[in-house]
C-alpha cells in the first residue's frame, strides 16, 4: 500500500540461504501490504561465490549480486544492511556498515560471544540516527505480539510464573551431517543460541522485564556427525566432504531456569532433539489474574485464561488471532485466514521502515540482542560450574511499546 | 526461482477487493518461489472507478490500471485475464476473454446460474488451447493437496463416508449491513455459493468422485438488513446508504446430504452464522482402511488414523503438512515452519503457469466449476421441494492427478 | 453419603451385559457419593441362564439372581424395576413392572417402535406416582448439563444451528460378526437407533425444544455379516454359529437434518462406520450470543465462545467441567481430576431416587423416550421417500430445569 | 467379578478427607471389575473426632469406625492398613502396622523427610512377606501404564529428554487460607512434595530410571496467608481461626531439572499458581525414535510420535487409551468410553491384592518412594545452595515389569 512517490529505502543483503529467503520475501511483499513511509528496493544480495550469488539474485528477486561486502557496504546508493550469515561475520559486517551510516538489520544471535555484541551495542550508540536492529521476528507473530500487549494492559495481573521452550527434532538422526550449525566457532552455540536465544527474546518481550540470573544446563547428546558437503544449512566443516566424521562442538539440548526483574520464575528449554516438534517454540505466562499461552506449531492462536471470571465459566480461551483489531493482522486478510512463519519477517520490515521514517528507535536493539546475549552466557557458565546460578547484569531497560 | 530470461506472463486482473489482494499477493510471489516456465508481470488492474483502480495498481503493484474490461481484454499485450468480480459478472468476461484469446483464471463460484456455467464450459471447450481455471484454491492448501493424495494411494481404502463444514460468524450480527454478497442477483446464493461450493470442490476434489444427488434445505435468519454506503466486501445495495432496511435474498445457512458415485454417503454444512467458527472449512472422510481429518483452522495439519495398526497404537495421527516432500512444500520453509492462507493461491499461480508452460489442462476447470454450479443448483431445488432427493448430471469425469 | 438409616429401595435389574455392568456400578456407587433419600440395594439381577447370571451377581455385587423377570417384578421386596436387556423386550417388562407398582428405568432406545413407545407412555400416564426413566444417561454427563444450563441461562442467546455427530468404528471391519444390534427384530433400527436417539436426546435437552420435522437417509453398507456364537454384545442371530453369512437388517449410518419447534435447523450423522471415532458423541450449538462445542471423547470439557465479549478477546473457551459449581460435581474430586464414562449412570441413579424421595417425575420420561421414538420413525420414513421432509407431531413439552 | 467366595482381605483406612474418599471407592470397587484372589472388605475406618468419622463410616461404607488407630492396628481381623494422613504421621503409622503383620499402602509422598523414608524402607526390609506400597497411583492411569509399557518394549528407542510438569492454580488468590499443606511440619514441603513427587515418580517409571542428580530452584510466592477453620483439605493451622494471618512455610512451586541413570536429562516443574492448569499432569519423553506426551486433563489419551515411519506420515498419533489391549482396560468399557480419575485408585487396589495373592512385591515399594524422597530433598538442598547440583545416590534398582 505503499505509494510509488515515497521515496526509496534501497537495501544490500548479506547472505541468501533459508534467512536470505525469508528476507527477501519479507522485502519484496512489505510495501504492498502496508503504508510505509520508504519504498523498500532490494537493491543487492551478496555472497561468496559470483555465479551461486548471481542465481539468488535472479530468483529472488535481487537487482544485482556483488561478492565483496565491504565494497557494496560504501557504496551511497545503499541505505540499509540486512546480515543474514552466520553468527561470527556479525560483528564485522555490522560495525563496518554503521561506520558507513548505513542502518543496520541483523540476524540473532546479534553474536558468538558477549564482548562482540558489547562492541555493536559501543557502535550502535556512537550512531545513533541509525537503526541498529536485531532479527528475533518471533516477537512479530501476531499472537505473540497479542501476549505482550495483554501483558503490559495488566489483563493477567502481575507475571509469577513463566515456562517456555523451542522444540526442533532436526538432529535426532545420529547420521544427519555435520554443517556450520554444529561448529562452535560459527555458530557461538547449538540449540541455546539458535532457538533458546528466541524464547529468551520472546520472554522478555512479553513480560517487558529482563532476566536477571540463571542457572542451566547443556547436552551433546551426538559427539561426532560425518562431514557432508550441503547440510540443510550449507556449508562444509571440519574437512572434506566424504572423509569422515567431524566433532560436533555445541550443545544440543539446554534446560535452564532463571528469575526475571520482578523476582518471576522462568523455565526453559531448547532442543534439536525432540522427535515430533517441528518448531515448537511455545510459553506459557502465569500472572496474578490469569494466563497466556502460545506454541508456535499453531501459530495464529493464543490461549488466554481470565481468572477474573467466575471459576465455573473459565478455561483457556482459545484467541485465534486473526482478528483486524489484533497486531498486524490489519494489513492482511478477514477473520480465520491465518498467517505463516514467514510474515514475521514482513512485519519486522515493515516496523523497521516506519521506525526509520519516524526517527524512533527500531526493537529488538543491539541492546537487547546484547542482553540475550548474557543470558546465553551466563547458562553456559552455569553449565560448566556445576549448575551454579549466575547473576546477569541489567544494562538497559525495556521501555514500553515502543513498537 | 523463474529465471529472469522465461518469457512473460502478462496478466490483467478484473477487481482488486479482497480477492484481489490475495491474488495480487500470489502473482508477485509464485516466481520467486518456484522454478516457471513463464515469468508471470501484473500488467494491468481494471476497476469500475478510475481513481480507485489506479490506487489499487499502486498499492498491489500492476504496473498500469483500467476501468474498461473489454478493451484490456483485447489487448494483443494480455495474455491471461484474472476475473476476481462478484459472480453475475464472470460469465460475460471470461466468454470475452476466451474469445479474445486469453488465457482464464476465473474465481469461484464459477457463475450465478447453470446455464452461465453451461455457456462458459462451451467456450471454453471452443478454445481447448486456453486455460480455462476456476479458483478453488483450498485445493491448493498442502494438506487438502496431501489428502487427495493418500485417498487416491488406497492409503484410507474406499471411501465410505464424508462429513464438510464451512463454517464462519461474520454475518451472526442482526444490524451487519446488507451488502452484494446478500443479493441473488449478483451472488447468485448465500454462504451455499460462497462457501458450500468450496467444500464441494474439495469433497470431489479429494475423493476423486462426483456427487450424483442430494437433499437440503436452505435457510435465512435475518431476512432484512440495514443498507449501508461499505460492506466488508463493497458496493451498495437495494437502495441508498442510510435509507432503511433491504432484504436479503440469499441464504444465511444450508444443510444438505448426498452421494458420491461409488455409492459413499456425504453430509454438508455451510453457515455464516456459527458463532466462533471464523473460517472453518473442514472435512472428515471415512474410508475402509483408515480416516482423515481436516479444518482450515488449523491449515498446516492433517489427521490422520490408519486402522491397518494395531488397534492399542492407533489413534489420529496429527501430520504437520510442513515436510519438503509434502505437497508444495519444497517452495518454502523447514519442517514446522508453518503457510498461511494466501499461499494457496500461490499455489494456485504456480499450478496455472506450469500448466499453460505444459499445455495441459489446469483443474479445477471451468468444467469441474460447472458440476459444482450442479449441486448448488440441486441444493437449491431440493430445498423448495421439501428436501426431496435431486439427482445430478455427471458429465464430465474428474481424471486422476491431473494437477 | 446417604445414610445408613435411609429407607431402602430394592432394584432389580434385567439384563447384565455391558449395560447391566455400568448400572450395577452406579447401583453400588451413587449413595456412596451423594446424599439421597433412599438407599440403594442391589436385590436381584435377572437372566435367562441359571448359571450365567448366578455368576453375574456374584461379579456385580447383586444379592440374588433369578431367571424369570416376570415372577421377580410381583415380588413385594422389589420396588423398582432396571431394564437392560435389547429394545425389542422393553415394552412388555416396563408395561408390567409398571402394573405390578415398580418404578422403572428403561436402557434406550425406549423401544422398537412408535406403537411400543406410545403403549409405556400410556401406561406410564396410568401409573403417575411411578417413575418410568428412559436411561440417555449422556443428560448427566456433567458438560453435558453444563451445556444446557447455559442455554437455559439465556447465556448463547436464542439457538439457530446445531450440529450433532455420534461416531463409532466397531462395525468397519466387514468380518466383524452378526449380533442382535445388526438385527431389526431385536434392535429395532442400527446406529440411527442405538448412537442416533442419544443425540437427538441430547439436542432435545441441551436445547430445551422438540424436533418438528426431518429429512434423512440411512444406509447399510455391510449387508451380510459372518455368524458367531458370542459377537461383542451378545446373542447369535440368524443361525447357527459358523455356519456362514447372515443378513445385516438395520442401518450402519445415518445422515439427517431438521428443525427444533423455533425454527432452529440442526444436522445429525450417526455412524458405526467412521475409522478413528471410538464414541464421538458431540454437537456444537450456535446461539444469536454465542456457541457451545461438545465431544465425549473429551468428555470433561465444554467448549464455550462468548459473542458478547470483544471480538480481539474472543475465541473458545475450553470449560474444564470439573469445578465443584459444576452439575454433578460436588459429589466428586477437585478440580482437574476427571470422570468417566460410567459417571454418567450414577447419577441417573442420584437423579432418580432423588426424584423418587421428592415426588417429583424424573427425566428423560418415557414421553421424552417416545418423542426419541417418533423422530427415528420419521427419519426412517424419509429415507424410504427419497429423503422428503416428515413432520412429527411434538405432543408432550420439555418442561424446564425439571432435574 | 472376584467370587464371593475367595477370602476377605480386611482393611483398615486411616483419615478419611479426600484421599480416603478416593480410596474407599478404589475399595468397593475394585472386587467387582477384577477378578482377584482376595475379597476387599472395608473394616473400619479411622480417624480422630469420634462423631466426623463414624458419619465418614457411614458415608463411605466402612464397617466401623474407630479413632485409635493404634488399636486398630493390632486387632486380629486387619489383615491391611491404608494410610491417607497427612505426611508427618506417615513413618509412625507405617512402622507400627508392619511391626503387626500389616500389609501397608501408604499415601505419597511416603514421609517428610529421607531419615523417616528410610526407616519406613528399613521396616519394610524386616517383614518381607507383607507389602509396603506407596500411593503413586498416577503410575496407574492406563496411558501413562501404556507409556511405560511403549519405553520397556523400546518403541521410542533410548530415552534422551523428558519434561514433566505438575501444574495446578488452587493457591494462586493470595487470600486462600492456611491450611496443613502449606505447614512445613505437616506436609513436609508444599507443590514439591505433594504434586512434583507425583512427576518425579512418573518419570521414574516410565523411563524405568532413577534421577542420579539434580539442581533446582523453589519459590514462595505468597508468604502469609489468612488463617481459617477449614481450607480446602481440612485442619486448622497456626493459630485460631479468623485470628489473622499465619506463615506458609512451604515452596509454591519448584522448578529443576536432573539426569536419569543413563545420562538423559529431565527437566520439572511443580506448581500450585498456574492459573487455568486444574490439574495439568504433564510429560513429554524424547527417545531416538520416537516420543510420547500425556497431560493428565485429557487423561484417556498418549500421544506417540513413531521416527520411523516416513517424515511425510509422521505426526503425534493421538492414541485413545481405551482399548481392551490397553493396561487396565479390560476392566471397564468398550473404546471411547473413557476413565476418570478415581480409576486409579482402583487399579491401585487390583494390582496390590494381586501382588498379596501372588506374594510378588507391589510397586511402588517403600523403597521407590524412598528415592523420590531423596529427589526432593535434593531439590531442596539445591536451591539452597544458588542451584548447584545435588547427586542422588542410587541404592534401589527399578526392575523391570513387576507390575
């Protein structure tokens, strides 16, 4: 719904695998959904190797492919970096991006390790007309959107009790190949950083509090998977293809508990191996006046107990959100015609695009990346201090709705 | 994934509500999801009112706008011509168009009356070169596409039994205003035509059989409604806008049982009125081997029991429709990564280009709509026959895996 | 909770088989739980076979057996009579318990046919200081009664659809051999009769009005069936045992649909048929405020959707039905801790000897049974009338909150 | 079905609140569903306030009634004592009844502390001819039966993950009164012991693996509560009633997680303040092929999740736990007619007087309910200790099949 006239939001995007995908969706649909103050133009895609890039950028819609980030960075047609490597070229990539005065969308984990996210955080703020923003889209589900707001309304009282957990079931094969995911200096971590870092998010999103200690631990259950030449995330570890097994560097599986700002419980758990969860990123919030509860294999709905009514009419309501009253579902389609994983991805653009013509500040920040960040941490120290618990410091608040 | 050097597809689509979106949503996407053996452009959008239309073309992406048909339609420029008007329109366009040698996407109901129906099938059978599609694109939901599937694998065994709904509330409010999908003449029927047909098609669709007969009755609760200037779906009707009360001429609610032609008994329910049911097109089939399940409330899921297991590790099998190897899934995400409601009509897209790239025929055509027009014609004179039995003509036979 | 020092009430049941069974747990439980008037004593259970039965009491915890029901129904210690045996034997027990002063509680359906309804209900209306029960114990299934409560309330508005479905599977294997439920003789019709009369009940019930007319089609899609000495429910049929093939007489499944005396039009479907339904007995109820969804396959739950709230707010709301506010309830555990199927019995018996102690009639009444009755007629006659519409003359009201 | 004539097994049952409710209908029941060696008579029942407990006699069908439960104990016709007290009362009882040639089933969990659970075990050491079982009869409902039947076979492979929760909400208003349970000296702990043993227990069992090590964190949530004549189970605490507030000295909730014996990890959480879970007993198992997941509100089902079917047929199987093959079943009734809570309690009974015919060891021994113990005091210590993790000595296998 964007008109022709507004002016151009031109973007260079690094990397083009499942998240290029998504992004390039997310970029392509945004402006024809919703009123958005800049035109987004996917303008370049990058990679490593000209001609598979060169074919992305075909398929996907890109103007151009270009092999060289740091060239395509300076270039002044560009106006916004969207990183969608893994976890290790982050930092790089976004420090050199905002030193160019670009804006800045990146994907989560923000880092591997919390003195590189320290170092986003230090070069978000010594730019700040940039956005610096953090892709955890779950945020961005309609339902979970929904959470937040009835959160922060009061309609379940204070929070007391939170358990959340990010189900997947992809390394349950033993023989499933070794691929970046499964490299410790790739990926930072294994299911913690992949899928726990967006239950964190979500956590603290919804609730609007951060968590302030942890105690947790990590599993390897595979120590060894053969080296293959295309996992389902691309790229080669640890040796050629065929010539063997690899180690597998990361956990598999976390369990963690913790305490949020207010004194509130929080269970979770992350996991790559529960056989028959698909993507079951699901939480359940407990307050004083009732209770929320969301799993993302049935994503356009959000379970709602109202303790305010009387005990012989209550239940779990079952919300399905989809109503044009309910968040973003305005820009799509009547009651009932539910929404995919992939519009997380749009409405994160679109949120991004009206917070650069707004001037506010776009959410999840490199602050709250950065903040993720520590959780992650802190639960692997845990883990390797006899579950003991670990304090986290609070460096940046949570304002309110800011989006 | 279609190569940017596929001849185009230049598409002019009649009508930019509700249907509108969703197809100009699925124009933009199929290319970048699928490999076509064409490159589909949104050409032209033709609207009644000029200022209208020409937003519309802005907002949705077609790179010109129109307000008279007849001329898009002879343009040597067009090659398909996407009729997304209230139904006492289509005939008449889809006649011109395939007169004029285009190519016809047509949505459903495929017309107001048989005899349309009827005309539409003779040209299209003129013009056996042309597609001639119409739109029931919940065929192309994966887990309306997987059952067919399984039922035409013997998975279930012979059918036995069939129970549809559709289900929706959105008319359960008495003061809802009268609007063109409440008036016989443009709608031709109520929630029988709008969304029976739907789970007759997909009925047919999945059992790979035709209804020969049924018996109904047909039913409006709210006989008169305010007149107001904008219904969920657009124009005026009966009157001025604030003028009083019009009446409806549809039905609000139709029920109706009938048989399949291997003998299989099939009951059938559609309403507007069922309080909470927002979009709930479901089914269940009952087979000599085993059972499935369905309800577009939940999309991304088929159930599923098979009574070959044993009888203490049975049950209904909960498939999340989100597997590479599922229908229409390898376009898109990993396993859980659920679709929403406009990727049938991607699909739909997708199914079309193919087909025209192919030169086979694309189902559902505007024979399989014309059998549909049958039954709800059937429905109809049963239910002013005190729900006598009413046969059908079955004259066109529904080929296997056609699409 | 009934005390020791209650006057006793003697009972004699016909029959033992799975009905007897379930009887004779709520006969032994109810005043155990519930404070009642009287006191239940399990006198005398009744069979042909000498032996057979003498073990049934044994097992069943009556305090004699017998063989001759008519000599057991003139014996003074009796006061109330148990029927439990097939439909086609009902009429002539009840007609002389009736005579010889017993109360009665009558298994469903009340009979065969209208004409052996009408001959109980007459003699019912002889004998106005006995009770004379039809035993569709899923009233007292404790969603069930919740659901009409809130009818009653006014809490869904007036009813304008309903839907109803009982689904069984137990007859899909075609081996599956002949007993008396597959001969009309005994059992009078099929699943129209044995899982078809529970839902009209429970329609009539929950919507506290009558069926006034129906179309339908009944369908028998196994016609010969092995013949076996002992089949899940009993006695040979047709011939000796595994002497081949006998004649299946009555309905495997049966559609129908009608109109409640408001006008409201419903939908039923019962099937022994449908793979995976093991006893899906549920409806859903759509009111002008609001609907209610039921399954007993999920039997502690009520689902609930509430028109009158906010539409972003709305959604159904899945009523654990095990609150001590709840019917039946405070006879039982806290909340969350379900009941069972056999529930539904004791509290018929609480019901019943509740009415007995008070003087009041207890329902369902044999005139409530024989409405049952005439509805299965009528669907029975439309099915042999190419599914015209029967009307059925309603000639006994449902008088509210009677129990 | 047991034969009047088998001999009496004679019991006696101390308290009479609501776990004697529960098991005095285990009692009158069980004798008439199974066939067992021993004929249950319920003797006398046993409680402090003379006139309370004859009314509960009366009630609840126990022959006497007494308030020495001492005497009791060393009467000659006790063949059996049932303890249903709160937990501090527990090891006295226990030790003095197997000190008179009692059989003992005592209620969970078995005591308040390890030192009174281990000289409950060592008692049970000194008279092996006699049962010492504990109350978990949660083991007992059939799908949780069936779920650790479905691990013992290896249907589900190696186990890798559990997580269990025990959720309720009864405690959530902050103006419940005070009663027992929330007395450390009474109870013990709160949600910990009294619903988080239920889980630990499960898991155990199904898994068939002890807990070797934990770490965990427990909460109070509201600290003082207003003291009253009779809270939801009973007795008086702190002070006299309406004289204010009193302290609640136990956790509300507990979260942890553990390793089992083969080093797969656990992850559990009890609570009394997750409003809208009635009674939410809930587990997910992940083994390398395949998965299983109970919730005790929907207790007649377990979903199983088969890895070796083909990724496109796979879902959670939504097994009815119905079936005659099913642990329990043939008992009770044909498919689909489910159990409730109570069933339990029976089944709990059958087994026990099965075990007393068979002279076999009824589980849960002394001995499981010993571990449990150490699991929660281990809970304790942690969660005293910043969560550092606790090891648990393991000192008593979990043998296979034994009930």
């Amino acid at each position: 719904m964007t008109s022709a006239s507004a002016p151009a939001l031109r973007v260079a995007m690094i990397g083009y695998a499942f998240m290029g995908a998504a992004h390039s969706q997310a970029w392509r649909t945004a402006g024809h959904v919703a009123e958005l103050p800049l035109r987004p133009e996917m303008a370049v895609v990058v990679g490593r190797h000209a001609e598979a890039v060169a074919g992305a950028a075909d398929r996907l819609g890109w103007q151009e492919s270009a092999v060289d980030w740091q060239r395509v960075i300076e270039r002044d047609d560009i106006d916004l970096v969207d990183i969608c490597t893994p976890g290790d070229t982050h930092a790089e990539i976004a420090l050199a991006a905002l030193a160019a005065g670009k804006h800045v969308l990146c994907e989560k984990p923000l880092a591997n390790t919390v003195a590189e996210a320290e170092s986003m955080v230090a070069a978000a703020q010594r730019a700040p007309s940039l956005q610096a923003m953090v892709g955890f889209t779950y945020r961005r589900t309609p339902a979970v959107a929904l959470a937040r707001d009835l959160v922060a309304d009061g309609t379940i009282g204070r929070v007391r009790q939170v358990r959340a957990q990010y189900l997947q079931d992809w390394l349950s094969d033993e023989q499933a190949p070794l691929t970046w995911r499964m490299d410790k200096e790739k990926a930072g971590s294994g299911a913690l950083g992949d899928i726990g870092a967006h239950i964190i998010d979500a956590v603290e999103f919804v609730t609007g509090q951060r968590l302030t200690g942890v105690a947790g631990l990590t599993e390897t259950f595979v120590k060894q998977r053969p080296i293959a030449a295309d996992g389902p995330s691309g790229s080669i570890v640890g040796g050629a293809a065929g010539t063997g097994y690899g180690p597998v560097t990361v956990d598999d599986a976390a369990v963690f508990f913790g305490r949020l700002e207010s004194g509130a419980i929080a269970a979770f758990e992350a996991s790559r191996f529960a056989l028959g969860r698909k993507n079951a990123m699901r939480f359940e919030i407990n307050g004083t006046d009732g209770s929320l509860a969301f799993d993302f294999e049935n994503m356009n709905v959000l379970e709602h107990y109202d303790a305010r009514r009387p005990a012989e009419a209550s239940g779990f309501t079952r919300i399905l959100v989809t109503e044009p009253s309910h968040p973003y579902l305005s820009s799509w389609w009547p009651p009932g015609h539910g929404l995919g994983y992939e519009h997380g991805f749009t409405h994160q653009v679109i949120d991004l695009v009206r917070a650069i013509g707004a001037g506010t500040v776009a959410r999840p920040s490199f602050a709250d990346g950065l903040h993720v960040q520590r959780v992650l941490a802190a639960v692997e120290a845990s883990s390797a201090a006899e579950s003991r618990w670990q304090q986290i410091p609070v460096d940046s608040p949570i304002a309110e709705r800011e989006n």
